[in-house]
C-alpha cells in the first residue's frame, strides 16, 4: 500500500539521484573544456601510453551496450517470454549505454570539433571508420526495435527487427574487437580470438549491467521478480562468466606458447606490478571466482547476492579492460627482437601511465550519462517487464 | 633500364622544372618532385639508407638538426613530440652494441594510413607518409598501429612553429621526412647535419641514384622486415 | 560544444561592436597587387586556400597561389611581420568584426618567413 510520503521521498530521490548524475556529467564536461584548453597534457595519457583511462571507460561502455542486447536477443530470436518481457529495457539500456561510451571516445579526441571531418572523410580500410558506421547504426537499430515493441500496430514487425539488431550487434561488438586485433606491431593484440573474446564478454558485462537495473526497478516499484525469472537469468549470467573467462585463459595460454610472447606474459602475469595484480585480484577474483561463488554456491543465488555479484563482475570487466588496454601499452614495443634497447623516447622501457582527475571524470561523466538515459528513459516510458507468469511453464 | 631513363625523360619534360634538371644527375634526382605543378610523382619513392657503422654512439645531431628544422622542442618528457630518436641497441647473444637513428619509416604499406579513420595519414605518391593535419582528429589510432613508435601527439598548444612546418594541438605528427626540403629539391635534414655520412637520402626508384646503387651493393635491412610493410628507411649493419 | 558557445559568445559582442563602427580597422602591411580582386578575395580566400591546401598537402604541388603563406607574406604587418599579434592584424581585425573563428593558426605560424628565419638562425 502507498503512503504519500513514501512516494514523496521517491519523487524527491528520483530527482536527487538525476541532479546527481547531473553534476557528473558537468564535471566531465568541465573536463573536457580543461583538456580543450590546455591539451592532454593534463591527462595521465603521453606519447607511449596513448589510450587512457577514457578508452577502458568508452570500450566498458561499448561492449556492455551491445551485451546487454542479449537478452532482447533472447526474447525475440529464440522466443522466449521471459526475456521478451525485458526486450524493451535491454533496447533502453544499450542505447544508453552506446550513447555514454562514445560521448567519452568521442570527447577525448585530440579534436573533438573536427567530427564533422571523421563523417565526411571515410576511409574503408579504418575499423574505426566501420565503427562510426556501426555504433551509429547500431543506435538507429534499437531505437527501430524499441518502436517495433511498445507500438502495437508495429508488434508484427519486432520479432525481424530484433533478428536485424542481433546480427548488427554481432559485427558490431567484432568491430570493437578488430580495433585491437588488426594491430600487428603490438604483443598484447593483433590476434584473432579478440573478436569472439569480446562478443562472450559482452554476454557477461552486460548482463550484469541488466541485473543490477532490473533490481532498482524492482525495488523502486515495490515488485518482486519472478523466481523462475530469477533462477534462469542467475543460471545464464553464470554461464557467461565462464565463458568469458574461458576465452581470457585461452588468449594468455596462446601467448605463454609462443617464446617470443613469453616476456609480455610474464609482464602481464607476474613482473609487470599494477597489471598483474588487477588481472589477478581484479578480473580473477573479484570479477571471476567471487560472482561465481554468489552465483552457484548452495545457499547463495538469492537476488541480493546476484546483485552483488553483478556489481563484482562490473568491477572485474573495468580491471581487465585497463589490464588490456593500458598494460599492453605499457610494456615496450618489440622492434628489435633479440636486442636491449634504449631510447629517450621509452624504447625497452615500461611505460608509466598515472591517470589524472579530468580524464577520470570524462569516465566517470560517460557512466553519467548512461545512467541519465536510462533514468528518465524509464520514468517517461513504459520500460518495465511486465511478464505473464503463466507462459513461462 | 634505357626504357626507365627515356621514360624519365619523358616525364621531366612535361614537367615544369625542366630547365635545371639536365645540369646534372645528382640534381636531376631532386629535380623531379621540385616545384613541379603535377606534384609528387609516383615514379619516385624516397628512401633512406642508415649506415649502422658510421652511426657514432652519444650522437645526436641528427636530432638536433631534426629539432631545429621542424621547431621541436627537443623535451624528451613522455609527452613532447619526437619525430627521430637515436636507439643504442645491444644483441643480447655475443653483447654487439649499435646506435642508429629511429624514425618514421615511410612503408610502403603503413599500418597507419590502413587505420585512420579520417583518411589524414596518407602516402605521397612519391612514398613520403605524412599526417593532415587539416583531417586529423586526435584519435591516435596510428600511433597504437605503428610498429616503429615512430608517431607523437601534440599535448600542447605551441607557438612559433615554423612557417614550413606547421604543427598543433590536438594532432599527430610525425618524421615528413622534410617534406618541405625534398620538395625544394634539397635533403632531409637530419641527413644534412650528419657529418658521419651515416644517412643517405635518394630516389630507390632511380637505379643510377647513389641510394639505390649502394643498396645494390651492400647488405641492407628493413626494420621488422617480418611484417612484409616495406619501409623507405633501410639499415645496414644491423 | 565550447568552441561553439565561444563562437556565439563572439558574435554576440561583435554585434553590438558593429553598431559603433561599420568597417574593420585593419592593418594590410605590404598590401599591393593581390593574387585576385579584392572583393572577391573577402568573400572567397577561404575556398582557394581549402582547394589548394589540399593539392599542396597530398599531392606535393607547390606551385599554385592561393598559398597561405604567400597571404602572410604581403599582409604581414610591417611592425611585427605578423597577420595575428595584434587586434588590427590583417587576419584578426577582419575575422574578428565578423566574428569567424580562424582555425589555421593554431597550427600555421602567421608570422613572414624571413622574420621567423631571422629569430631562429641561431
């Protein structure tokens, strides 16, 4: 039963949380202005280390976006009701999401004012060029999809709609994939298993991403998720952890093979500081073996404890993207296999990257945004599964 | 070979420059590509040789020459621009040492045009890779794609650039290979100010060029040969 | 975003700058023949040096004269070599009365060759 103080005290913490996420996004705007100003030389970025924090922000964003599709994908390509009935929150939360990793990809740009220039010069052989095409896509798509769902004259046309944004979210999380693998000179990348990695872990993150607002919704609306629902989404994000974590064990076991990848993994792995204690701490255990264990240990599993260990594999996803992204830079460049190099400009060296506030912030400003998205998205439209218990047996 | 030099002729004679090109061989090699109103030609790939042995360890007047030429600052921080830089290397079986000049090798197949979304890193007809800078917007995916290091991003607003070079915030640059030299007919500067001879600039499509002939003659390499890029700047000695 | 709320920024208080005086004051340093007809060269400098940056830049051709620097040669001041330094240079006074934003300095020095070369024989 309402009580109208109780529903007061939501309006005004609904508002709380939007003015909030507000800020966030002025500060990273703020931040933006400061690095248009003064350059990235207020960022932690240099000229060996040249993807920052911004990127492993931007990449999180992306890939759960696309990841969180999955259970639309669900719904409308394999039929399933249970997941048809979050279609609509899956489509809002992707769109929210792609719209927060590429304000943040697109702000760090050395000259964000020039995206005129990227549109109107198209190079084919550029997966960033594809991926222009492809993020853009990608929100057009959705918002079709979306359409197709809450207009009832256009439910006919959902079930090819959904088909179009589950093949397009395919090329696109390869695309983001690609971006690393066509990268030959680099130990850490240039490898095919990078597109499928990033697909399966897209699977994980943004599962997760969709646990955790499910059960905000629910606990907002004062609704209780099914317990069938909340067995069968548990058992999936599990799954996706695995086989996440499967392709991760297969990159890092490719490379140990190799003798001349065989200095890289043991930066990554053991030598390289910061690197090796985020893969291991970060995405191993807090990000693989602690959700697994809140996930299928008896006596675990309630909704709580998938929300905890949503909340761990998030934490996970953003250590091994700087793992991935950040170490791979870090650790020198091989442009004389079989000699000690030295330069002044960090040839044989370790890179040194310390991220610094403004770029941090344009991070942080990009999750805001997400959230602002997905926050007044729900509050105007009708995004909330309604489900029909008895279709799900 | 007759038929390349007639064609060459042919070529020159079209071109605006003609005049002082039939003074002398070695002039005639610059003389292509200089002030001519049909541009760089694509019969010319400019190259470099880098003789390892007359590469002294400690010096860096090619950076210098470099620095100066192009209005570097000459700051070695992580964040200052370096378009060349001397590496002292060490095989590690047998402890021979080297130092040679690193910089942007102008491959004939350059990762970083293949990835540029915008189309700003190109490659010259002629085989020089430069950056537009008018289409660079700051991604810095080249510099992630280059197997050389060879690329800077500008971290800060500058002044003062050179009225030849004009460089700024926000973009990526890199080694032109003087780009406003060679088109003067004149040579790079870092192989200007090398008083070791260990840089030698030239026409690799010229066959009677100086370049051309001693890598005829003697063992060069291309750095990373393995990735099949086919970089201008070739090392012998190495 | 910024530059486009300093660009409006600008074109709002050029507009009420306009209304006190209806010509730029402007600092034209050589002057003399232009490479076309004044008029013209107001209204359409910025399409011959886009056209023409792009042939010099890509494709190597020098030859052309539509070159930027070639604008900094003649209109460079006469005091400081230079269509930037001061708020009646040659390229400044005129942009800012139109409040446009020039794009081309942040990169291209605007200051004559022979000068730049004089400071940095050293």
């Amino acid at each position: 039963m309402y009580i109208h103080s109780a529903v007061l005290f939501r309006n005004r913490l609904f508002y709380a949380l939007v003015a909030l996420a507000g800020i966030v996004v002025l500060a990273g705007l703020y931040s933006v202005h400061l690095m248009e100003e003064h350059g990235h030389i207020i960022t932690g970025m240099n000229n060996q280390i040249v993807w920052g924090i911004p990127h492993v922000f931007a990449i999180f964003l992306i890939v759960a976006a696309s990841g969180v599709l999955n259970v639309s994908s669900i719904g409308s390509v394999f039929n399933k009701h249970a997941y048809k009935a979050r279609a609509p929150l899956a489509g809002l939360l992707s769109i929210a999401m792609l719209g927060g990793g590429l304000t943040v990809l697109m702000l760090d740009l050395g000259r964000p004012d020039r995206l005129l220039v990227a549109a109107t010069n198209f190079n084919p052989t550029s997966v960033f060029a594809w991926n222009i095409v492809l993020y853009s896509g990608m929100f057009g798509a959705v918002a079709v999809y979306l359409w197709t769902m809450m207009e009832g004259r256009m439910k006919p046309w959902s079930k090819p709609a959904g088909f179009f944004v589950f093949i397009w979210r395919f090329i696109l999380t390869t695309g983001t994939g690609v971006i690393f693998s066509f990268l030959v000179a680099r130990q850490a990348y240039g490898t095919a298993i990078l597109p499928p990695m990033f697909i399966v872990i897209s699977f994980a993150w943004g599962l997760a991403v969709f646990h955790i607002v499910q059960s905000a919704i629910y606990a907002w609306t004062n609704k209780v998720l099914d317990d069938y629902v909340q067995k069968r989404m548990k058992n999936l994000l599990g799954v996706f952890v695995i086989a996440a974590l499967y392709f991760v064990v297969a990159y890092h076991l490719t490379n140990l093979y190799f003798a001349r990848q065989s200095d890289f993994e043991r930066f990554i792995l053991s030598d390289g500081g910061i690197y090796p204690m985020l893969l291991w701490a970060g995405y191993v255990l807090i990000g693989n073996v602690l959700p697994l264990a809140l996930i299928y240990l008896p006596g675990f599993g309630k909704s709580y404890h998938v929300n905890l260990a949503s909340v761990l594999i998030i934490l996970g996803g953003f250590s091994l993207l700087y793992v991935f992204i950040i170490g791979g830079q870090a650790f020198p460049l091989s442009i004389f296999p079989g000699f000690e190099v030295k330069s002044t400009f960090g040839d044989g060296a370790i890179s040194l990257y310390y991220p610094s506030a403004p770029e941090i912030l344009l991070g942080l400003g990009g999750v805001a945004v997400a959230f602002l998205i997905t926050a007044v998205g729900i509050r105007m439209l009708d995004f909330v599964p309604h489900e029909d218990t008895k279709k799900f047996h | 070979m007759i038929d390349n030099t007639l064609n060459r002729r042919q070529f020159l004679k079209s071109s605006v420059g003609v005049a002082a090109v039939a003074v002398a061989p070695g002039i005639l090699l610059y003389g292509m590509a200089n002030g001519s109103s049909e541009g760089a030609s694509a019969k010319v790939r400019w190259g470099m040789l880098i003789d390892t042995s007359h590469c002294a360890e400690g010096c860096n007047d090619c950076v210098t020459a470099c620095n100066k030429e192009n209005g570097l600052s000459g700051g070695v921080a992580a964040t200052d621009s370096q378009w060349i830089r001397k590496i002292e290397i060490k095989e590690i079986a047998g402890g021979r040492q080297l130092s040679l000049p690193m910089m942007c090798q102008h491959c004939e197949n350059p990762p970083c045009v293949d990835v540029c979304p915008t189309t700003a890193s190109f490659k010259r007809a002629d085989g020089i890779v430069l950056v537009d800078k008018h289409r660079c917007i700051g991604c810095r995916y080249c510099m992630m794609a280059c197997p050389y290091k060879a690329r800077s991003f500008v971290h800060e607003a500058l002044h003062d650039q050179n009225p030849d070079v004009p460089r700024g915030k926000g973009t990526v640059e890199s080694c032109t290979m003087c780009v406003h030299r060679v088109d003067q007919g004149l040579q790079p500067a870092c192989a200007d100010a090398c008083a070791n001879k260990a840089i030698l600039f030239g026409n690799l499509n010229d066959p009677d060029s100086e370049i051309a002939k001693k890598i005829r003659t003697v063992a060069s390499v291309q750095v990373r040969a393995d990735l099949r890029l086919n970089p201008g700047v070739r090392y012998q000695g190495l | 975003m910024f530059r486009l709320l300093t660009i409006l920024a600008v074109f709002f208080l050029s507009f009420s700058a306009q209304a006190a005086e209806s010509t730029p004051k402007l600092d034209i340093g050589k002057g003399g023949q232009c490479v076309e007809d004044p008029q013209f060269m107001r209204k359409n400098h910025m399409h011959l040096l886009r056209h023409q940056r792009d042939e010099t830049m890509r494709q190597g051709v020098r030859t052309g004269k539509y070159s930027l620097k070639n604008c900094v040669e003649c209109h460079a001041s006469t005091k400081d070599n230079s269509v930037i330094a001061r708020e009646d240079s040659f390229c400044v006074a005129c942009h800012r009365f139109e409040a446009v934003k020039i794009d081309c300095f942040e990169c291209h020095s605007g200051e004559r060759k022979s000068a730049w070369l004089q400071r940095n024989a050293k």
